[in-house]
C-alpha cells in the first residue's frame, strides 16, 4: 500500500478562500494583531507569512514588533492596549517569548474574545465544557486534515501523541467532539507502540524527528504528523539542514492508507485557521451573524 499524501497546501487555501469571501460580506474589515517579540528568525518568518496572508484574506493586519530586551511590564502595557482597542479584532502572540517573560502572564492579558489562538485560559475552559468558543488553531487544523479523509469521525480510535497545551491536549478534547474515542499518550505512556497500532487515526505532536515509524501504524490508518523538525542535511551541503515530522514518512506511507506530510501538512493548516478564528472572534465581539461559507465547520 502507498498511503495518500493529505494536501494540507491545498485544504489551508481553499480555508482561506472561504475566509476571503466571508469577509466580503462583513460590515467592516476584521483587523489581526501580531505580537512579536525579539529576533528569532523562523518566528520572523511565521509573523511575515501571518502578515501577508491576513492582507490576502482582505483583513487588517496590525503587527508589533519589539526587540528582545523588552520588559514583561512594557509588552502587557502594549497587549493590554489591544485588548481595549475597539478597532481590533483578533490578538496573537508569536511564541516563544524570550525567557525574562513570562508567557502565561502576558497571554492573560489578551481579551478572551480576541484570542484567536485559543491559549487562554477562557477559551480553554470553553473548549473543556464543550461550550462555543474560540479554539486553538494547530488542533482545529488537525481535525480538519482527519475529516478530508474521514468526514464522520463517530467510534474512530484516535491516538494523539504529546499532551501539550499548545497541540496535544486541545487536539483530544476536539477529537472528542467529535465523538471519536480519543486516547491521549505522552512521554510515560507504556509500550506506545501497540498503543498507537490501535488507532484508527494517529495524531503526532512529539517533537521527536521521524520517531513514528511504520511498524507503529495499523494498515489503512490515517496519520496526521504535526511535528515540525529542523535536522542536519549534509547531503544538501555542509551546515544545511531541512525539516523533517515526527513521522518516518517513507516507511509510514507503506502501511498508512493516508498521511499528512510535514512540512505542507498541519502547518499550512495552522495560519487558515488562524484568519478563520478572527473572523469568528470579529462576528462574536461585534455582534454580526458568522457569515454562511464559516458557519457550518
Ligand atoms: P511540546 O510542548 O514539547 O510537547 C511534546 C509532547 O510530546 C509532550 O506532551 C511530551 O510528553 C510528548 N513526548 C515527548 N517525548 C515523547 C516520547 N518519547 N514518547 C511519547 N511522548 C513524548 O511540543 P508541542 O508544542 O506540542 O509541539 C509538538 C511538535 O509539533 C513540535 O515538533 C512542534 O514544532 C510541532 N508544532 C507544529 C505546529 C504547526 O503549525 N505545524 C504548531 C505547533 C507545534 P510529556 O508531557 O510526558 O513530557
């Protein structure tokens, strides 16, 4: 068996295409704030691909960028603001922050209803009582690779791997509402082998390049790999490095009837469902009816 590759490129743009046309047929221009702090160069590059994929969408995008050294009192000054900004629909963070910082205090500071990231605590306690709100974008992504393949995820054994707030967590929660039966593995998790044979649908968010080998995957699973890996390249050259999933794509693609590659898998996802989320966040805040092409996902 060779597994189909889940096109994330082309689900995220056809996403993103919805979230154009929903904005046409809003009142007024829903405005994205990004937040980004220090140098680190691939945060600059997600920032510039938030920025310009905001501007296609037909939103406003509003970005700050402060260096490094700046103090944890002068960047929640600077989120507090947005927060109370009428004119502002949807704040994001760009994390990590530099480690003087500390995140959790800063992401308390973002109005729960412009937390289009989903990270705090509101919006996770929304996600937990099953109650409308906004969720986080990586794990929304993920769902959504899963139904292009699966569209009625009811009974599916979903196995997600890593229980982080950002990824691993918020993604079982959703499986869950989606009425899968979702277990839930980490780094204590015993004989994670057989545990992840038995899914339906494997869901990796490790961190650990290539870790999932094919051996792992039940025949004819989907597998979603959200890891996104930086290893060294020397066949590309001295120094050079490329990305890598936390899935052995070659050897998982024997056995999986589907796979999302990484990158072009759940990352591409990740940024559509981040302009869908203020979209979502603008209709609530202002009190408009969430336009048609986004309400039913
Ligand atoms: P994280 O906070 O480091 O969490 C990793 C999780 O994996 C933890 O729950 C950890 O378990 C678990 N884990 C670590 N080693 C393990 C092992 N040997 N066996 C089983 N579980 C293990 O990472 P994250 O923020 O969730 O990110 C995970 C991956 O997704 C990273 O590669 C990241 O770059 C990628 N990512 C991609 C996107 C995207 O848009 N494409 C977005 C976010 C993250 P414990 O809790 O027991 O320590």
């Amino acid at each position: 068996m060779t597994a189909r590759s889940i096109d994330g490129k082309a689900i995220a743009a056809r996403v993103r295409a919805e979230v154009a046309a929903a904005v046409k047929t809003l009142h007024a221009q829903p405005a994205l704030a990004v937040v980004l702090v220090g140098d680190d160069p691939a945060s600059h590059v997600y920032v510039n691909s938030k920025v310009k994929m905001t501007a296609e969408a037909g939103m406003r995008s509003v970005e700050v960028r402060l260096p490094a050294d700046t103090a944890e009192a002068e960047l929640i000054a600077r989120v507090e603001a947005l927060s109370r900004d009428p004119e502002i629909d949807g704040i994001l963070m760009q994390l990590p922050l530099p480690k003087h910082i500390s995140e959790a205090r800063v992401l308390a500071c973002v109005d729960p209803l412009k937390d289009v990231d989903g990270l705090t605590e509101a919006s996770a306690g929304k996600l937990v009582l099953g109650k409308p709100g906004l969720r986080p974008c990586t794990p929304v992504g993920c769902v959504m690779l899963a139904k292009s393949e699966r569209p009625d995820l009811t009974g599916a054994n979903v196995v997600v791997i890593g229980r982080s707030i950002l990824v691993g967590k918020p993604a079982a929660l959703l499986f869950l509402e989606q009425n899968a039966t979702v277990t839930l593995a980490h780094s204590k998790t015993r004989d994670l082998k057989m545990v992840c044979r038995g899914a339906d649908i494997l869901v990796a968010a490790v961190g650990r390049p290539e870790m999932v080998r094919g051996d792992w995957i039940r025949p004819g699973a989907i597998v979603i790999d959200v890891g996104t890996n930086r290893v060294p390249a020397p066949e590309k050259g001295e120094g050079k490095t490329r990305l890598v999933g936390d899935v052995d794509f070659a050897s998982a693609k024997q056995v999986a009837a589907a796979i999302s590659p990484s990158p072009g898998g759940v990352g591409p996802m990740t940024i559509a469902c981040l302009l869908r989320n203020t979209v979502l966040a603008a209709c609530e805040r202002r009190g408009w009816a969430v336009p048609e092409v986004l309400a039913a996902g």
